[in-house]
C-alpha cells in the first residue's frame, strides 16, 4: 500500500516570495491533515479536511496562508508572502473516516522550508 | 484545551536497557492515543493506536498503555537497540483535534 506522498521535499525561498507544498494521501482516507513543526516542537495542526471540507483551520494564518483539497484527493498548501518565520517542516498526514476521523494518521515525509 | 506533556525531554541509555516512556494529558475525554517515531529529518511513523476503550496495546517489542482516569500513558521498549534511537511523540486526540505533545529523544548506545 503506497503511503501519503509529500513534494517537495525542501524549497528554499526568500521572505516575501511565494511557495507550495503538494500532498498525494493514502487511497480512500477521507480525512487530511497538514501540520507544522518546527524545530525542537511537536507539530501543530494548520488545517484538516473531511473529504474536500473543512473541518478544522483555527490555526491557519489565513492572511498567508491558504490550503484546498482538490476533488476530495490530493491537496496544496501555499504561502504567500512568506516571513522568516513560517521556516518549518510542513507535515501531510491521512486517516480514514471514523466520525470525526478518528482513525489511525499516518504521515508523509515532510516538506522542509527554509526562508532566508 | 487539551494539553500533552512528554517526559522526560531527552533520554540516553546503553543497549539492551528496557525503558519507559511517559505521556500525560490534561483532558480525558479522548477518542484514542496515538505513540509516533520520528527519525532527524523525517515525518512521522505511527508505532501503536489505543483507542479510549482499550488498555494496552503491544507490537513487538514496544507495549503502550493507557489510563484515561489519570490522564497517563506510557510507552515501554524491551532490549532496546540503537536503531530504537530516535525522537518518541505521543498524540492525544480529543473532540476537537489532535494534541501532540514535544517528544523524548532517545538515544540508544552501543
């Protein structure tokens, strides 16, 4: 079973520029995360989808951040401008539906950022 | 809000040792927890899930347990190994997401 697919892997920018992060989970989760972690933390969820709906984007910097689930499958993350501060490893991570998601996660490789 | 404690924040032990690893959280109204690996420079690779109704689960070597009553779980390693060297993170969630706490580092020696 091929796991969550993460691209790319690393991408360094300078502050103010704009990038996106592309995330493949695994056939038929519904559910679709992406976190933030940076160094030293534990992640910290930015959004999550139920199919292509949102369920959760408290945490989201909306003035810069954005996320959409195409189709209920694959999903971008993008950041726009970016600050020195967003330099972090973005996580995807899928579950399969049970209620609220409550499944199992598993979680791709990560994409770091670094902005300079 | 849910809060989720690792302890400690670092641990170094020689190869063989069996070793505990402690989770704690603030709000016992769970769904499930969940123990993840984290190798430097990777993502994260789920270990064991307990869901809220279950006390223990076991792969392999690694046993977890859980007590929502006092909010603790831990997670214990038999004759470990240097490939066990990496960061452990335990992930509570709760009604609204998922909580992870900071991770123990461990490092395993020869």
């Amino acid at each position: 079973e091929a796991g969550v697919a993460q691209s790319p892997r690393y991408k360094i920018i300078e502050k103010r520029q704009s990038v996106a992060f592309w995330c493949n989970p695994i056939s038929g989760h519904a559910t679709l995360y992406w976190y933030q972690q940076i160094l030293g933390q534990g992640p910290k969820l930015l959004i999550q989808f139920q199919n292509n709906g949102v369920v959760d984007d408290s945490q989201l910097p909306k003035d810069r951040f954005s996320a959409e689930r195409l189709k209920g499958v694959d999903s971008t993350l993008k950041i726009q401008p970016a600050k020195l501060e967003d330099s972090a490893v973005y996580l995807c991570a899928s579950s399969s539906s049970g209620g609220r998601g409550t499944g199992e996660l598993f979680f791709g490789e990560g994409s770091r950022l670094t902005v300079l | 809000k849910q809060e989720v404690t690792q302890i400690p924040a670092a641990l170094s032990v020689p190869e063989g040792e069996n070793l505990v690893l402690n989770c704690s959280f603030t709000d016992s109204a769970i769904y499930n927890l969940q123990w993840f690996r984290q190798d430097p420079g990777k993502g994260l690779t789920s270990l064991l899930l307990i869901q809220s109704s279950q006390r223990e689960q076991t792969s392999g070597r690694l046993n977890a347990s859980l007590d929502k009553s006092s909010g603790r779980s831990t997670l214990y390693i038999a004759a470990s190994q240097p490939g066990d060297s990496a960061t452990y993170l335990c992930a509570v969630r709760g009604f609204q997401k998922l909580v992870f706490g900071t991770g123990t580092r461990l490092l395993v020696s020869p």
